[in-house]
C-alpha cells in the first residue's frame, strides 16, 4: 500500500508540474495575418532542439498558398554530418484561430503553428506550438540584425519562453 501510495504521490506531482509549465508560457498568437505575405522562403534562425531537425543546417521553410486556399509546405535543410540534403514536403491549412495554421507532414496528423509574433514588414516571425517544447525563430534572410533580434528574444523571454535553450542555427 505504501508504494501504491508514492507512486500516485509522484503521479499527482508529474501532473501538477506539467500544468504549471503549460500555463506558463503564452501562446497568443498575432491578431491579424496576411496568409499571402506569409508565403514565400523563410530562413531559420534559432529553434528549439527536436528530433526532427537534430543536425540540421542551413534551413529554411517555403511556403505557397495554392489556389484553393491549402498551404504546401516545403522545409529543407543540410545533414550536417554527411552534408546531405534534406527535404520534408507537407501541406498547412487555416487554423482556429487568426495567426495559427495547422501543419501535417504526415497522413492527417496536424500541429499547431502558432505565429507569436511578426515583423511590421513581414521580414522576421517568432513561431510556437500547442507544446512549450517548440520555438522558432524565422527571417526572410539568413540572419538578423542584434537589434531585431534583441527585440525577438525579449518577446519569447516575456511569453515565458526560455531562450537560453535556443540552437543556433548555421546559415
């Protein structure tokens, strides 16, 4: 019985933690996005470290709007330890709510994408999940001023984002 009762004492407190860093983060996304803007070749400056990208460089997204309002979404990148090209075709769609699409890249599995902030000109983007364990950080060019990106960081650092665990992406 004493074991039975730690074990769900552990339970109680696993959940209870995981709330807690879901609540902390805010994943508000912009009040108003011009999908057609949005389209086109983003470079990516900084993520969060996944198994799904581990060990790329040189990445970058496209994005086309086709005509019947579907979104395909093409992210590319270099190995970096055989040098070889990587490609991930998948396609996006509207999401609930204005600034998040939902991405698959398999079958009819979608994610969120929530768009957490935008540059004035549509030239840099701040981008998160449904899960605090994904951050990006996008530009139209392959790098970013200190200052925008200064102005970056602090954004995902007031959202609750942590940004010391950022990687660095080599462009």
């Amino acid at each position: 019985m004493k074991q039975s009762s730690l074990i769900l004492l552990a339970l109680i407190m696993s959940i209870l933690v995981c709330n807690a860093q879901h609540r902390d983060i805010d994943r508000t996304t912009v009040t108003a996005l011009d999908v057609e803007r949005y389209m086109g070749v983003w470079f990516e400056v900084a993520r969060y470290d996944h198994s799904f990208e581990r060990g790329l460089e040189q990445c970058k997204a496209l994005y086309t709007l086709l005509p019947d309002g579907r979104i395909v979404v093409e992210n590319s990148g270099v190995d970096s330890h055989n040098g070889k090209f990587r490609l991930s075709v998948g396609k996006a769609k509207a999401g609930d709510k204005a600034g998040q699409l939902r991405v698959s890249f398999f079958w009819f599995f979608y994610s969120d994408y929530n768009i957490l902030a935008l540059g004035d000109e549509y030239d840099w983007a701040l981008v998160g999940s449904k899960s605090a364990k994904y951050l990006w950080i996008l530009s139209r060019t392959p790098s970013l001023t200190e200052e925008t990106l200064n102005h970056i960081l602090d954004i995902a650092t007031q959202r609750g984002y942590d940004t010391s665990k950022l990687l660095w992406v080599r462009q």
